[in-house]
C-alpha cells in the first residue's frame, strides 16, 4: 500500500513540475505579446512557431554558455564534401 502512495505522489509532483516548465516556457516566450492571428488554425500555428523559436534560442544559449560547437553546414549525407551543390531531381521532369 505504501508503494502506491509513493507513486502516487511521485506522479502528482512530476506533474507540478511539468506544469511550472510550460509556464515558464510561456512567460518567456510572450511576456505581455499577444497572438495577432485570428483563425484557430493560425492561432495554433504563430502560437507553435513562437514556440519553436524559443527552443532555438534556448539551444544557442546554451550551446554558447556551455562551450559546445556547432558544426552545422559541414559535410554529411546530405550535403557533399566537395560542396558542389546538390541536384534534386523531381520525377517527370
């Protein structure tokens, strides 16, 4: 029986908790800015796309303030070591 109220309250502080990092994550990323868009579906939308960039920023941030480097734009699978570019053919074309 005590395991059950140990998960229980386990559970319920997990989700205080989540409940705190989405709030934090909103004031942030609107503090006092408000969605101009007026369908639901562009609400969603610019509401998703602020979110987005907010992670970003936050991954610059800490990406920076952690001394990672970034080697983005590299050679890889998409991109050839050469960096001659890349020709995407469309089918029927």
């Amino acid at each position: 029986m005590s395991n059950a109220l140990d998960d229980a309250a386990s559970s319920k502080a997990s989700r205080s908790a989540s409940v705190r990092r989405i709030r934090k994550t909103f004031s942030r990323v609107s503090p006092g800015d408000s969605l101009r868009s007026k369908t639901p579906t562009a609400l969603t939308n610019e509401a998703l796309a602020k979110l987005l960039c907010h992670n970003v920023v936050v991954l610059v941030h800490e990406m920076h303030e952690l001394g990672i480097a970034s080697q983005f734009g590299t050679a890889g699978p998409d991109k050839p070591a050469d960096d001659t570019p890349a020709i995407i053919r469309f089918p029927g074309a």
